[in-house]
C-alpha cells in the first residue's frame, strides 16, 4: 500500500475475486475452435501413432540381419505411406518411405543415405541397432491420455492435435459479451471535423482491438455525452446486453465525471486509485440486469489518457476477462532483459515504462513516457514492469513483458 493507494497486485487480486466464471458451454467444430477457452479436458481417441512406422526414407530390416556394414540384402517388397506391407522375410529388406508401417519381422529402418543399392538388392553401409528410426505404437500419445485441459485458450497447434487424434468438435465457453462506451464532450471520431478544442477518439479503436484479441464478442456504444441522464442510458443498455462492460474516461470526481454516478445509481462501484503509472485510477463494480434483477454486469472504468487506458486495460481487463471465460492461467510471461539505459528519476509507484529490443539483445526506452504519448505504445515491444522507488542503471537486470504476451 502506497498512502491511500492501492498496490497494482492487491488491485488485480480484488479485481479477479470479483469474476464469476462463465457456465454457458457450446460444441462447435475443431476447425473454428482457435482463440475459445475449453469447457471440458479432452482423452486421445487412439494411440499416436497408430502402428509401428519408419521415421526415415530407407529400408526397414531385421537388425540380426546385418551383423556388420556391407551387408547385402535382397529388397523383398516396396512400402509407401499410406499403405501396409506384409511380413518381412529372414534375409532381406523392405525399401519403405517415412511415415510407411512397418512390416511384421523388421526391427529398424537404416536411412537412404547409409545404403546403396545393387540391382534387385540393397547393401548396407552400416549395422543398425534394434528400434533405430523406429516411431512406435503410442510412443507419442496413448490412447485415453490426457491432450488438451479444460480452461486452456486453444491455438491453432491446439486444435491440430485434436485433430490428430480424430477430436472432430469441441466443447468450449460460450464468448464474453463485452460492452464498450467512452465518455467526453471532447470526442471526435476520425473522419469528421476537428473543431477547436477536440480530440480524435483512439481509444474507442485501441480498445476495440483489445477485446477482439480476447475473442470477446464486441459491443461498441460509441461516445456517450457528458450527462447523467445519457450514462444512465447506455449503461443499462449495456448491462442487459453485456457480460463486462468497459468504459475510457469519467472515471474521476470533476464536474464533468458522470460514469462514477450513473453505475452507483444503477448498480454498485468502487473507486480505486492504484499506485501505478500509468494509470492510476480505476472503477470496478456491477450494474443490475433490470430494475429488480438480481443479475449483474461487471463494469471497469479505465482511465482516458491514451496509454493509460492502453496499459491498465492489458494489465486488470485481459486477467478478468480471461477469468470470466474459465481460463485457468491469466498470469503473463515474464522475461528477465539487459537495461541499455538510465532510469534515474524514481517514482513512488510501480512504473510501466515503453520499451523495445535493440539490435543487441538488450531494451531501450521511449524517450518520454509520458501517458498521453500513443505513439509509443507502436514504438514499443512491451513494458517494463518497475517496482516504486527503483532507479535503473545501464546495465541492470528489469522484468519485461512482451505485448504478444498481454495480448492472447
């Protein structure tokens, strides 16, 4: 604890206690099921790989055959992927293919390139050993084992495995309904005019993104005047639509802050100053399905500087939500990186600081950090995760975060 402010762990801690895990489950096909979380662990239907097959273009043989290199052997039979060969008799090979099963009586596959060939027969150049580029039965997955656990977000290396073992649909969580509204007079969307005073809405675009990335299913309510009546409104729009609802701006005490208000009038909210930077105010609470439902939306409100919402939105959003959908793991990787700069000016909040790789594998930092520089967020590679009061020499070991990883 920072004075009255919370630290980011004890805020993303209380955040993710207030997620309730989705219960809708559908089946959909393998083929659609990239970027779903899983609703149910999935068992091999069968053994991979099916049968005994040769890893290797060569020639499948028995071992005791070849006592020793120059061995020449009679090619009894040709064996191509796909199809099944019969029993290999003493004293001869079989010319085989990757992926070909092997034929009853071989033990091991010596590769094209140890061998020559001699009219209808083979020489070996060198002996092999029993179960050399031999894949077996089961040898990388037994049938019945575990291959995919329930809460995992599905890749496409994930659904390929499924696949593999004969898995032709899924059961998965239903996707989040995530509404989105921003708030301020002062926005504009791109395309229009710009008067004096006004600024384009790129958050309304950065946080779309976001949400998307987390196979959300989007709501966008656009911008919101600043009015109760107006926040009101959409928020119980959003609430009877939406599973989470995420707002960018208002979220402070002004005059012209209506979001803090308008959820505390149609459901509950707790303000939270976060010793952070950027970003250090957020809202969560919930806002009611209805006038007497007992059923509730999630509602968080960002901050509306550009980086600000950017950052906190990948730091307490993407954790909830991934939360919410049934993921099990929502912790991002961190990675131990080479500062190849000074950070002398120490803050007494855990910093966030823009970064990217250089060209010899250590970080440098955007020039300001300023949180209403957008353009660094496209500069940077992740953040740097700071703890308060640290200085960073050149030199020093930092704590890095790849955006790829705070994006699924």
């Amino acid at each position: 604890m920072n004075g009255n402010l919370l630290s980011v762990d004890e805020a993303l801690a209380r955040l993710l206690d207030g997620a309730v895990r989705m219960t809708d489950v559908e089946t959909i096909p393998t083929l659609d099921a990239t970027g779903r979380v899983l609703a149910e662990s999935q068992h091999s239907t069968m053994n991979v790989p099916p049968m005994d097959n040769s890893a290797m273009d060569g020639y499948a043989v028995r071992s005791a055959d070849v006592a020793a290199p120059g061995t020449r052997l009679k090619v009894a039979q040709r064996i191509m992927a796909g199809a099944v060969g019969h029993a290999l008799p003493a004293g001869s090979a079989a010319r085989i293919f990757t992926g070909a099963p092997m034929p009853d009586g071989a033990d091991a596959v010596v590769m094209q390139e140890m061998t020559e060939t001699d009219g209808d027969a083979v020489v070996i150049k060198a002996a092999p050993k029993a179960g050399e580029w031999v894949r077996y039965i089961g040898q990388d997955i037994k049938q019945g084992a575990v291959v995919l656990r329930a809460g995992q977000r599905l890749r496409p290396q994930d659904c390929g495995l499924a696949a593999s073992v004969g898995i032709g649909s899924l059961p998965v969580m239903r996707r989040v309904k995530l509404g989105l509204f921003f708030t301020g007079d002062e926005l504009v969307m791109p395309g229009d005019p710009l008067p004096p005073g006004r600024i384009y809405n790129s958050n309304r675009f950065t946080l779309n993104g976001l949400a998307r990335a987390l196979d959300c299913e989007v709501r966008d309510y656009g911008i919101v005047p600043d009015s109760l009546e107006a926040t009101r409104a959409v928020l119980r729009r959003a609430a009877a639509e939406c599973d989470v609802i995420v707002t960018s701006g208002g979220v402070s005490v002004g005059d012209a802050d209506f979001v803090k208000p308008a959820v505390e009038a149609e459901g509950e909210l707790l303000m939270w100053r976060i010793a952070m930077k950027p970003g250090r105010p957020l809202a969560f609470g919930r806002v009611r399905k209805g006038d007497h439902g007992r059923d509730t939306a999630a509602f968080i409100g960002l901050p509306g500087n550009p980086v600000a919402s950017f950052v906190t939105f990948m730091w307490f959003v993407r954790p909830f939500v991934m939360r919410v959908q049934g993921s099990n793991d929502v912790t991002p990787r961190a990675i131990a990186a080479r500062a190849d700069f000074e950070w002398i000016v120490a803050d007494n909040r855990r910093e966030f600081l823009r970064a990217r790789w250089n060209e010899t594998g250590g970080l440098d930092i955007y020039p300001t950090q300023d949180s209403a520089v957008l353009s660094s967020t496209v500069w940077a590679d992740g953040l740097i995760d700071n703890p308060p009061g640290q200085v960073i020499r050149r030199g020093d070991s930092v704590k890095f975060y790849a955006f790829r990883d705070l994006m699924p």
